[in-house]
C-alpha cells in the first residue's frame, strides 16, 4: 500500500496524548499499526504516554526538540532517529521557534 505523504491531508490534534499546543499530522491507522506524517509547533508537546502494546520509531526531518524515554532527555534534530520500545514511556516536545517534524511508525505486537 502506497502513502504520498509529500500530499496527505493534515489535520490538528490539539493536545495530542494530554500535550501542549497542538500537533498536526496525516495518520493512516489499520486497527494496530498507525504511520505518520507529523509535525509539533512551537512550544507544543506529545504528552507522555505508555507503549503497552508496541513500539514508535520516530524519525525527524527539521526542527529542534527534545524526547524523553523512562526518564532518559535526548536532543532531537533533523536526522535523528527516536525509538521508544514496547513498555516504555515517552514524550516529546518542540523546544525550536520552527516545527519540529517527523515521520513516525507506531507498531503494534
């Protein structure tokens, strides 16, 4: 199945997972695995949340912002790669004046 994701529709997720701000984002969700477009503004967050039954691999194309996995801070740019493992907790938030975005897989197994 094939995703143009250079064309999808976003929408907003205001206070995504209890976050600030808002997220936008093209999503394509199967009933388990969900594939995103994304990006964070400014001074917006993912709230943490728990990944009871999967993992998230979360890839960034611009921006600057930070993670935090089980309590562990990670810097993220354009280029990095941010990957929380089934069981663990994360968030992520827009520390940039500029989107912080990204390209994310939520696998369910």
């Amino acid at each position: 199945m094939k995703f143009d994701l250079n064309t999808a529709e976003m929408k907003s997720f205001p206070n995504f997972k209890g976050g600030e701000g808002a997220m936008n984002a093209f999503m394509y969700f199967d009933g388990k695995n969900r594939i995103l477009n994304a990006r964070l503004t400014p001074g917006s967050s993912i709230g943490e949340h728990l990944h009871d039954s999967g993992s998230e691999i979360m890839f960034f194309t611009s921006g600057e912002g930070k993670a935090v996995c089980d309590g562990v801070e990670e810097t993220l740019c354009a280029g990095v790669c941010h990957y929380c493992p089934k069981g663990s907790r994360h968030t992520v938030i827009n520390t940039g004046n500029e989107d912080l975005c990204f390209y994310a897989v939520v696998a369910e197994q």
